[in-house]
C-alpha cells in the first residue's frame, strides 16, 4: 500500500494494519468497564466509607481524573458513544435500543477494538462491553477476535428479596444478602477468565483485554463478607436535602418520568434505602475485588510494566440524592463516573479538570502509537496523563435525549433541558448541587460561556430508538416519554 494511499484511509477515519514486528512493541492493553459505577470509589472520594482498595492501588499509581463524565447517562447510548468516538447527538443513539450496528450510518463505524486489531493487537472480550448482544457469532468476531463469558447477575434468589416495587415485579429492582458464593456470580466468572487470558496470552503479540463487570447494577446480589463491610445503621446513607427539587425545572422531571427505579420516597416508606445503599457499596467493593485479581495476573505474568490499564464507569447513580435512585439525570450523581489511566507512559496524579469517556479511545491511540483517526470527538487526555495539572481545551458534555444537555467544568455544572429551563451550580460551593443559582445576574458570563458549548449537532432519536426516549414538540410545548405524552398539569410520578 502506497504512502499516499494509506494517509488519504487515516484522514477518512478508516485504519490500516501495521507490521507485526512494529505491533509487538506496543504495550497491551486491559480495559475495565464497570456498570453503573458512581464515584463511590475510595480514591474518589464520592462515599466516606467506601472500600475500595485494589482500585484505590491502581488510581495511585496511574492518573485518576477526579472530575470525569460520560456522554450519556444510560447504558446503550454511553457505551457506543465510549466505543465509537461520537457523541450521542451526533448518532441520535439516546436509548436502551438499538444497536449502533442495525442503523446505517454506523454499521461499518471502526469501533474501539477493531482499531486495535487493526493495528495488530488480538482482542478479547468478556462481560459488559457493548451493551446488550453483538448481532450474529460473525458479527461477534467482527467485534473481537475472542468471546469469554457473558457475566451479567450470575446466581439468584429463588424470589425478590424485596418484593414488588411501584412498577411492578420488574426482577433487575432488587438487592440484598443472600446465601451464596462469590464463585457463582458472573462478575467472578468474568475475572477468572480474564486472569487465564492474561497467563496464556502470545508473547508475540499485543493484546486488547475488555473485561465488563455488570455489578453493582441492579439486582444488588452481594454475599455476607462484602455486606460486613458497611454498618448496618444511617451512617451509610448519603447526605440530602429534603426539598432539593423546589428548585430544580419541572422538565428535570422529564427525563426519568416513568421508570422501573423507585423514588426515594418508596425506599424509605418501605425501608429499604439503607439495605440498597448497603447492597451497592457491598457490589462495588465486590467488584474491586475482581479488579485486583486481574492486576494481580498481570503482576504474576510479568506484564504489568508493559500493560496500560483503563478502568472506567459508563455513567452515575442516584441513591436517594434528588429525590430518585437510578440514573438517567444530568446531575453530577448521574454523569460523574471514576476514569483511571495506568501503565507505561502514564505518570501519577490526580485531574480535577474535566475529562470524558469520550477521550478513551484517542488516548489510547497516542498511549500505543497507533496511526491517529480524525474523525473522533474525544480529546486526548496524554497532556493530562503527563501532567495532571495541565489545563483543559473544553468542559465535559453530558446529553440525555435531545435537547437535553448538562455542561461540566471544573468549577460550574450548566443544564439546559429542551423547553429552555436552566440550571447552574456552583460545585466550589456546593458540591452537592443543592442551590441552582442559575437566576443570579453576577453569573451571566458564567451561564454564556457554558452555552457556547451546548453540542452543535442535535440530532433526533435514531430509528427504531426505544426505552427511556424522550421527545419534545416545542410548538405545542408537549413533551413525550416512551410514546406517552407528558403535558404540563400531570402530577409528577411517585
């Protein structure tokens, strides 16, 4: 292939192979995805009691970008933004359907790990990577060279621990302790095959390892060791504010109308919020041990010097903050996700500016040398991987639905939902976006220089696009919530 040829494919977004000699001196890479992960991390900060030690190991000895969002608070439209390189305006993707590669525009989209496996690294997946099913087994190996297990929940109950929740029998709105070992979950499963991959892997060739965890997302299925962990008494409980929605938009409301998650106010009435709370920090610290198995294989196979691991959350989670639990908000509790960068190349720090899962891919392009794309709208974050003080070219962007988009800098958190309403808060001074302050005139060039980043391209839902869409007809201010209108004088739903 000529010189010419191969730049005019790179300048297309297309990749090209390079030479298995120039591939073997490349570093492998371990790619940790964990769902439903808030900042409830140690390292992070987001929950005093937290445990979290293998991951606190692996934040301390790579970068830990302290002030990380993601592109969409929802599984599907989260990961395909991560995998792709695009925002979810740019691909209409917003939902929990569909599948980036039944749509046209995106079907033959150079994913992630296609890009690897262009560049000469095997790739191999396990657990929660894509969300949902990958198509056909040809499809599959499209995708990745090898498939491991599926993970997900693993072993359950007979029966919901909790019983019926306000939508229903749904079996994902559970959590608890029951009796059980850690060996039967799938998350366990998921590491065990990761670490084999790790001890057999070619010496010759790079690898690209994505491990998915699917804890701590509900059902919350923790054995007795993990739930020991945490008191059984309100200490555990996050901090509220009993009216923090008086001053939040009516739309606010909108974007989680009619979902399976209970409010707060049923977890309390039925006292169950601190046995959820409890579950999940249980599952997370779960979870970190799964992570420390597979750094410890690295460590055991004389390849961590040579490993860039990233580890990462695809988006946030309420439990009990702003009234809910659950996701789906553009609040800091729904889009702040915990995003680790570790290996060669990678020096240790702490990033408070704001970063995006956006940036994974192009970081890993420049941390393994690989030929450049431009067609990605993540930015790099190698300056910050050298230096976690190193300024920020542009916020962090989170959409849910369009028309709805939250504006995170490293001081400020601007919301503007698709009838207009606004928010703003100041997280120097209320880290826990308690008071919107978006109608002080003293922040007026605050509020403009955080609207010039509302994304350009805002497209509508993508064909066939279904659960948790919302659509607004701004001329009859009528918005839509799965199919459903919402007008204006219907009660919130408890």
């Amino acid at each position: 292939m000529s010189t010419i040829i191969r730049c005019l494919l790179v300048m297309l977004g297309l990749v090209v192979s390079i030479t298995p000699a120039t591939a073997a001196e490349r570093p492998n890479v371990v790619f940790i995805a964990i769902d439903d992960q808030n900042d409830w991390i140690g390292a992070f900060g987001g929950h005093k009691l937290a445990k979290t030690p293998h991951i606190d190991l692996l934040a301390n000895r790579g970068t830990a970008f302290l002030n990380a969002h993601c592109q969409a608070p929802l599984c599907n439209p989260s990961r395909t933004s991560l995998l792709l390189g695009l925002r979810p305006t740019t691909t209409g993707i917003y939902g929990l359907s569909p599948w980036f590669r039944t749509l046209d525009d995106w079907k033959d989209r150079v994913a992630l790990p296609q890009h690897f496996k262009a560049g000469g690294y095997r790739t191999l997946t396990a657990g929660k990577i894509y969300h949902g099913g990958a198509g056909s087994p040809q499809q599959r190996l499209q995708e990745f060279d090898v498939w491991g297990p599926g993970g997900g929940i693993g072993i359950k109950p007979e029966k919901k621990l909790i019983g019926p929740t306000p939508m229903g029998n749904n079996p994902l709105m559970d959590w608890g302790v029951f009796p059980h070992r850690d060996e039967y979950k799938g998350d366990y499963q998921v590491a065990s095959w990761a670490v084999e991959q790790i001890k057999i892997a070619p010496k010759d060739q790079p690898f690209f390892l994505a491990a998915g965890f699917f804890l701590p997302h509900v059902p919350c299925y923790a054995t007795q060791k993990w739930f020991d962990l945490y008191p059984d008494d309100d200490s555990v409980l996050p901090l509220l504010k009993a009216d923090d929605r008086a001053d939040t938009p009516r739309f606010s409301w909108y974007l989680h109308w009619h979902l399976p998650e209970p409010r707060l106010k049923w977890v309390q009435e039925n006292n169950q919020w601190r046995n959820l709370v409890r579950s999940y920090l249980a599952c997370t610290s779960f979870v970190d041990a799964q992570v420390g198995r597979i750094t410890a294989a690295l460590e055991e196979a004389g390849l961590a010097e040579n490993t860039v691991i990233v580890l990462w959350g695809d988006h946030g989670w309420h439990l009990g903050e702003k009234g809910i639990t659950g996701k789906n908000t553009l609040w800091d509790r729904g889009t702040k996700v915990p995003l680790i960068f570790a290996g060669p190349g990678i020096k240790a720090g702490r990033c408070t500016q704001p970063a995006e899962l956006l940036d994974i891919y192009p970081t890993l392009i420049d941390l393994c040398q690989l030929p450049k794309r431009t067609d990605l709208e993540g930015i790099s974050l190698l300056p910050q991987l050298q230096n976690a003080d190193a300024m920020r070219e542009r916020p962090a962007i989170t959409s849910h639905n369009q028309g709805n988009h939250g504006i995170r800098s490293e001081r400020w958190r601007y919301i503007r939902y698709a009838d207009n309403s606004e928010e703003l808060y100041d997280l120097q001074n209320d880290p826990h976006e308690w008071t919107n302050v978006i109608e002080k005139q003293e922040h007026a060039a605050v509020i403009a220089e955080h609207r010039r980043w509302l994304p350009k391209i805002d497209l509508p839902p993508a064909p066939r696009s279904a659960s948790r869409v919302l659509t607004y007809d701004k001329a009859k201010d009528e918005a839509t919530w799965e199919g459903k209108p919402i007008r204006r004088a219907d009660p919130i739903p408890e």
